[in-house]
C-alpha cells in the first residue's frame, strides 16, 4: 500500500487511473542517485515503476514510455527527476 501524500503514492495513484487495471509498482531510487544530478537530499526525485496493462497489447515500446511519462507530467512538473519505466502486457516477458 503506498501513502497517497509521498510521491510514489501520487505516482502509483496517476499511473493506476492512467491505465485502469494495471498492476502498478512503483519503488523509490533516490538513495541510489545521492549527489547525482537532479537529487535531493530529502529525496523523492528518482523512481522506477512497472506497469502491467492489457492496453499495452499491440502498442509500440516508444508509445508505451510516452504513455507513461504523459500520466507522471505532474511529478516531473514538480520535482521528480528521472523514471525508469518497464511497460508491459499481460505474459510479455
């Protein structure tokens, strides 16, 4: 379960109704950009999500990652840096 006030719960929320049931995982990775561009030392500015959804089916990997960044334009519009995105189908490996 996230917590809808920390980013990952706002992105788990955005990408759940973005793409209506999908499996959603979202995992935080600021820790792991430390001193890196774009990181934060409160963090919340580097994620990674996978989604899972049967629109997906047919549909190129470029669209797919647009796909997604067009239901995160809120986060990078505040403050999220970098998303590491895995989209795909049901039984796609």
């Amino acid at each position: 379960m996230t917590v809808p006030d920390t980013r990952a719960g706002r992105l788990g929320d955005a990408l759940s109704q973005a793409f209506p049931g999908a499996a959603v995982t979202v995992r935080d990775d600021s820790h792991l950009h430390a001193g890196h561009s774009g990181a934060r030392p409160g963090g919340e500015t580097h994620y990674a999500v996978r989604v899972v959804w049967e629109g997906f089916g047919g549909m190129s990997r470029v669209n797919r990652q647009r796909a997604v960044n067009a239901a995160a334009a809120p986060e990078f519009n505040s403050g999220l840096h970098a998303l590491a995105i895995e989209a795909k189908a049901p039984g796609e490996g």
